[in-house]
C-alpha cells in the first residue's frame, strides 16, 4: 500500500457494501478495523455509528487517515493485532484482502489468536481474501498500463506503474513505482508480497484457534463460497 495514492486508486465497491451489510445483521457496537491503511473504509463506519479502533502499522497510512474529516470518531493506533485489547470488540474487520499480507505461518497464527483475544464472547471475526484457484494474478499481468492519480499537496499528476515477478511457494511478489507523469520521475517505488493461502487451511487456522462457528461465503453474495468463487469472506464467531 501507497498512502499516498492509495484513495484515489480504490474506490467504494461491492466488497465495501458487503461488508457494511453483514455487519448491520450483527448486533455490534465497539469494532476494531484491523490493518485499517488510510482510514478509506474505516470513516464509513463511524459515520454509520460504530466506536471504531483502527490500526495499522504503517506511520504514513495513519496520518493520512488522522487528516480527514471527522477522523477524531476514531481512536487510530499504529501498530498491529497485538495492540487489539482483549475482551474488547464486538467485531474486529479486515478488509481489503488485508489477511494475505502475512506471509509466515507464525505472523498468521499469531494475528488470529490476537483477534480471538480481543473479542468478547459471541464476537465477530470477519475478513475477505482471494481464492487461489482463480489465479487473480494472471489478469493482473495483462494489464499494463498505468493507473492515474496526482499529488494531492501540489495537485501534479502521478502514474502508478505494477511490475509482478512471480511465485516462490505461496507467496507472489509484485513492486508498485509511483512516478512524475510529466517528467517520469520516480518518486517512490515499493517490493510487495502477497500470501496465496487455500479457503481450507485458513479455516482449519481459525478453528484451531478456538472460533466456534466458521462461515465463508463467495463474491460478496450471502451464499455459501464454492472452489469457482474469486474472493472468499469469512465469518467467525467466538
């Protein structure tokens, strides 16, 4: 993630709806947006009414978030899941495909043993991540050109260019270089590493970790996932 183009390249989509529409079937009030970047959809909740908690580690991410309206809703904390508070949250939300940013068994265990911590009993685990058995990436590399955004302090025009090496394992590595569109300047370029986990792995993780009842449902439609689906949502309740 690129704090500063990150808004303008992501817009509100159907995973954002989902997400907001799962969790007005819940009975939740305190929630913590976990890996919650520059705050994008972390805003839409407290303007729903939720006491947010959002963290993320990434310094920049947050201070772009803690610069938009109405940010003093949230309490932001830089850091990650070992800074959820036990017993605390109603839910705790990763989206964004946040879950496939950690790529040791160790770091995954460990964030959903944090959030099975946090929650207080009957709370809420949700995250989406993608399907490895629809091989996203093979889209992701026939499109080349640049994606378009500007510098939001001096309103220059900025291209966001993608460049994928490949997988070693599981985990496939791509770099994001943001340049001047003008000049071509590079302004920041960036190594970034994604985990292809499979749906049944993560739920034996979760179960492991001692959530009860694990529901995963497909593409953003309340209906149970099936191995042809891009995008799995997990459900988890403690």
């Amino acid at each position: 993630m690129i704090p500063l183009v990150y808004d303008q390249i992501n817009h509100w989509g159907k995973d954002d709806e989902f997400f907001l529409a799962l969790l007005k079937g819940l009975d939740v009030k305190m929630v913590a947006d976990l890996g919650c970047g520059t705050g994008r959809w972390t805003m839409h909740l407290a303007q729903k009414g939720y006491e947010i908690t959002a963290i993320d580690p990434n310094a920049e991410a947050i201070e772009v978030a803690r610069a938009k309206d109405d940010a003093s809703r949230v309490t932001w904390i830089i850091g990650d899941s070992t800074k959820l508070q036990t017993n605390a949250y109603d839910a705790v939300i990763m989206t964004a495909n946040v879950a496939q940013v950690f790529l040791t068994d160790e770091s995954w265990e460990q964030t959903v043993s944090d959030v099975y911590r946090s929650l207080k009993a009957g709370g809420h685990y949700i995250f989406d991540t993608r399907n490895p058995l629809a091989k996203a990436w093979e889209e992701w590399e026939k499109d080349t050109a640049p994606e378009l955004a500007q510098n939001m302090e001096t309103g220059e025009p900025l291209e966001i260019h993608t460049q994928y090496e490949g997988f070693e394992g599981d985990i496939f590595t791509f770099y994001e270089t943001v340049k001047h569109a003008g000049t071509g300047e590079v302004l920041i370029h960036e190594k970034m590493q994604i985990r292809f986990r499979k749906r049944e792995e993560l739920t034996d993780s979760l179960i492991k970790a001692g959530f009860k009842q694990v529901t995963t449902y497909g593409d953003w439609e309340f209906k149970q996932a099936s191995p042809e689906n891009k995008s799995f949502i997990f459900h988890c309740i403690k």
